[in-house]
C-alpha cells in the first residue's frame, strides 16, 4: 500500500480538500493496525464533519469500511432485502417487518443495534425474550437466513469491523451527525451483510436526527447514490417521528406490542408505516408488481398466521422462549405503574419525542452509554398523537418502572412533553415521501 504522511492527509482535508480512495484506505488501515493514532482519527473524523464529504470519498470510505472484514454472499437467485431505520422513540417496525418479509419469501439478513440516547435499540426489544441470542458468527447469521428466510443479530466483529471501532470513536468525538460518515456506515454494513436491496426508513422531527425534510433529502440523495454504486437498490421512505410509534416506549413493551400487531391487533401508525416500508422491499425484489399486489400478500401474511409462525420459528431458531407467544408474563414485568393524566382539555400541538426517550433511560428503559445496564420491563404506553384531543384529567400514557419515586418523575417529564392546547389541530401525515435509485 502506497505510503502518505498522515498529517498531510489532516490538512488537506481540513482545508476542504478531496481525499482519494488510496488516500482514505491508507488512514483507515493505519487506523486498524495502529500506525494511526486515535487522536488522529479523531481529528480526521471533525474535519469531515465540519468539511462534509463528496459522493466519491464516502463511497471509498464504504468500501474501505467494507474491506476491513469479511462479507456475506447469497446466492443470486435469492431475494435478498433488508429495512435500516435511522432510530426513533418506539420504533418496533422491524420485529414486524422481518417476520412478514421473510414468510412472503424474502430473505431478510437484519443485522440490528442497541439502544442509545433517545432512540430504542431492536437488539434490546429482542433479549426481552428470554433465552433470545443476538451473537452469532457470520457464518452461523447466513446459516441461519438461508434456513428461516430471515435473522435478527449484533455486528460481528468479523462484519466492517472498521466502522464499529470508528462509529464507536464518532460518539464520543460530537461527529455522530456527519451526513457522509452515517452514509459510509449504514451502507458498508448493508451491503457486506448481501441485502443487493435495501429500503431504508429515514425519519425526521422531534425524535428523530434529521429536524426537517430539506435536511433528510440530502442525506438520501448520498445513501441512494452510495448505493448505487455498489450495485444495491436503494429505497428511502420518509417518515414523521413527531409522534412516538405505536403505544408501547420500552423493551418488553414494545415486543409485546409486536406480537399483538401479528396476531392482527394493529394500531394505525405501526400498521401504515410497516406495510409501506415491508412493500417496498416486495416490489424493489419484483415480488410484487404494484403496491396493492404488496398490500393484500402483507395483509394475508398476518391474517393467515404465517408471519406470526415465522417469529415463532426464529425466536427458536435463536434460543429464544417461544411460549411468550401466549404468555405474555414470562417477559420482564415492572412492579410499578403509574398513569400520566393530562393537566388540562384540548388538542396535542406537540410532542417532544426527544425528550420523552430521554426521560425513560433514568427508569433504564434505553442508556446513555454502551455500558448502561437495561431494565426490560421499564417504559411507558403512550396514548394520544399530534392532532389528537383529550379531556382535563384523561389519562394519555401509564410508566412502568422499579419505584414509585422513579415512575412519578418519569410521568411528569413525559407529560412536559405534550403540548396541549384549546385551538384544534391538524393531524400529521406518517410518510411524507418516497425515493428510489
């Protein structure tokens, strides 16, 4: 490998200068194998973020990325597809979404995160069942995908292992935000994970990354792009997170609530917003010709009881209980809760989903840092979305917690974090747009 002087590299990009492949492969290996300091990379990661990058340095920062491990291949009569959500404040789409995808004949390798900060981790949701594992070899994921049509895992240390030792170093460096090194990052892992189609559920507003559609277009445009050059197809569906998903906000909560919308008990916004995204996957694959044709495949698949057969299956397949199908508890179960009741009458204006993730981490439902412990059974259900009108003294949520102390904290955060007010309101669309490569 040609040789540069790194702090040459530093300047160049601080001055907002391109970088080359070689350039950017050169860094990325010195990194790996300690030539690099990390306070170089550090330094490497701010002049990114504070200079952007073009489309050609993140596409050679995602092949470097997806040089530094091993990659899996399926074979190509295989309908590959995975979903990516850039995180949100209860999003269970995914332990939905798989199961449906995969018992229509999909091949679904998800491989998924933990919580952290506002936003809830599908790894988490997933050991709530007791017995379920999340690490696996990469061998044993494929393994597993090939047999069930889907499997729900960690990183492996052997899948871009560079990007899991920099997205590490971006969290404590403030570069988390980095339009570029997000896109590097969810497309190296996508594309060495052998999903050649890839729909990606980007989120923007009060629980969200992206604050505004303007924002959120840009960075589509360079995970679409980045894709393409790959050869994946790309898929971005813009969804509204002003509104926590669902009812359920933690662990246990939220799978429950994943197995309720199998068994055919639907709420409005997780039954749009996985239908559209599941469809997406159908139609970029020509599994289906229309989003009709996706539609009534997607409704039959839970209507028939084969999705939920296809969770059941991988929940054993994983060394997961797959009696907490019925029995709902052998899943952690908060010894305390505590209803939210509204202070006054009117119509929801707003809700600060930031800060309603926020407050359930003190109750451990989410963590701050890696190391956090979780408790599975802590979270919250909450009840009413923008638009909506509620009564003076109506309850609008309940907090499941450890203490009666700490679940009336968490109530008063959360209830901080409604808006109410007497003029009406126009309710929110959940998706806004979508694009395609």
């Amino acid at each position: 490998m040609q040789q540069y002087n790194p702090v040459e590299l530093l300047l160049k990009k601080r001055d907002g200068k391109v970088l080359s492949e070689l350039e950017i492969d050169f860094f990325i290996n010195g990194y790996l194998d300690g030539s690099i300091a990390e306070y170089q990379m550090s330094a490497l990661l701010m002049a990114c973020y504070f200079q952007g990058l073009e489309s050609s340095e993140i596409a050679a920062l995602t092949k470097s990325y997806i040089d530094s491990g091993k990659t899996i291949g399926f074979g190509f009569d295989m309908p590959v597809a995975d979903k990516h959500s850039t995180g949100g404040v209860g999003d269970k789409i995914s332990l939905m979404l798989a199961p449906i995808a995969a018992s229509l004949g999909l091949y679904v390798p998800m491989i998924s995160g933990r919580g952290l900060g506002h936003t809830g981790g599908t790894l988490d949701k997933l050991e709530s069942i007791p017995g379920f594992r999340t690490s696996f070899s990469m061998q044993e994921f494929k393994a597993l995908v090939e047999k069930h049509g889907f499997a729900l895992v960690g990183q492996s240390a052997e899948l871009v292992p560079a990007d899991k030792r920099i997205y590490a170093l971006r969290d404590v460096t403030a570069t988390v935000e980095s339009p570029g090194l997000i896109t590097a990052s969810i497309m190296s892992k996508k594309i060495a994970e052998g999903a050649w189609h890839l729909v990606i559920d980007l989120k923007i507003g009060s629980g969200a990354f992206m604050p505004n559609l303007r924002r959120a277009k840009e960075l589509a445009e360079l995970l679409m792009f980045t894709g393409k050059s790959f050869g994946q197809s790309v898929t971005v569906v813009f969804s509204n997170m002003n509104s926590p998903l669902g009812h359920a906000v933690g662990n246990a909560l939220e799978m429950i609530e994943a197995i309720e919308y199998l068994k055919g008990n639907y709420l409005p916004d997780t039954y749009e917003l996985t239908t559209a995204l599941t469809a997406q996957m159908l139609i970029s694959t020509g599994m289906a010709s229309s989003f009709g044709d996706a539609k009534q495949q997607i409704d039959t698949a839970v209507s028939s009881g084969k999705a939920l057969a296809k969770l059941r299956e991988i929940i054993s397949a994983q060394g997961g209980d797959p009696r907490v199908l019925n029995d709902y508890t052998l899943f952690a179960q908060a010894p305390v809760v505590v209803p939210i009741t509204a202070e006054s009458g009117g119509y929801v204006h707003a809700i600060d989903s930031r800060a309603i993730g926020y407050a359930l981490v003190r109750i451990k439902a989410g963590r701050m840092v890696v190391s956090d412990t979780i408790d599975y059974g802590a979270g919250a259900l909450l009840y009413p979305k923008i638009g909506d009108q509620v009564a003076s003294g109506q309850v609008i949520g309940e907090v499941h917690a450890a203490t009666q102390e700490q679940a009336k904290e968490v109530a008063e955060l959360i209830l901080a974090a409604y808006k109410i007010n007497e003029i009406p309101k126009a309710k929110e669309p959940l998706i806004y747009e979508i694009a395609s490569s």
